[in-house]
C-alpha cells in the first residue's frame, strides 16, 4: 500500500468495516478479463458466504477460475476545503483475497445461507428441502485481507 498512514492492519477494525458494509464486491477473472459484481454476503470465521441462483456467468467463471478479490467500503462523505483538487472522500475499504469453493451438502449450505442472512436480519428462518436444492451457496477462504481509510 502506498499511503502507510492510511493502512488498517487491526482485524477487528476490519472485520468492523465487513460488518458494517451493506454489499460486498466481488471479482472474478475469465480468460485475463476481469468480471466484478455486488453480493449479499455473510462473514464468520475469515470466510465469506453468498449465494448465488445454479446457473450464470458468476456460477461458470468460478467453476474455471475459483481464485476471488473482494471489497467492500463506507462512505462517510466528501471533504470540501477550497480547491477541488485538495477535497478527499471520507471511507473505510478492505480489499482480500481468497479462494471461492461451492458448498454441496444441505446442512452445511443452511449454516452458510443461516450466516448471510444473519447480516441483514435478526429473524430465523426454515429452508424448505426445494429451495436448498435449488440455490448455489459459495465459501470464501480468505487467503489475504487489508483495510484502508480516509479522512
């Protein structure tokens, strides 16, 4: 990283910054072109979790190419002092690393969908046998992890 002083190494500063974030993006690679996309998500153990529908470009890409960079980032508004070229945007991003792998037994794919929900909601659900049939659930191993803020 370039600016030193802007470098978060504290996991749990990071792991705040994950928990904070609405969407995570994802990026994949296919034949040395880049393919980026926002994903619901869920983070536990220096994994992430999303899902994704059976089939798709996401689905085909990483069934030949399972390495993923993922980012995720707070807004915390614009700096405006004078000249536009001195204003600074106000964040917090962490960018990684990992290998993505796809979950195939439905228990351990409920305890993964169980994880993404638990980021966006406080309820408990039931999956019906169909439905867990019928969605790909993806594992993230993360490999590398860094923070960064601004402002």
């Amino acid at each position: 990283m370039r600016r030193k002083e802007k470098e978060i190494k504290n996991i749990t500063e990071i792991e705040t910054i994950i928990n904070e974030s609405p969407v995570c993006r994802i990026a994949l690679s296919d034949n040395g072109l880049p393919y980026m996309i926002p994903v619901c998500f869920g983070y536990s153990d220096r994994h992430l979790y999303f899902h994704s529908a059976n089939i798709g470009e996401k689905i085909d890409i990483l069934k030949k190419n399972n390495n993923i960079c993922f980012e995720f980032d707070i807004y915390e508004g614009l700096m405006t002092k004078g000249n536009p070229c001195e204003w600074d945007v106000l964040y917090k991003s962490v960018i990684g690393y990992g290998k993505a792998f796809f979950i195939d037994g439905s228990e351990e794919k409920i305890n993964a969908l169980n994880i993404i929900l638990k980021h966006y909601s406080d309820e408990s659900f039931v999956f019906p046998e169909n439905q867990i049939r019928n969605v790909t659930v993806i594992k993230v191993d993360i490999e590398e992890i860094t923070g960064k803020k601004s402002g």
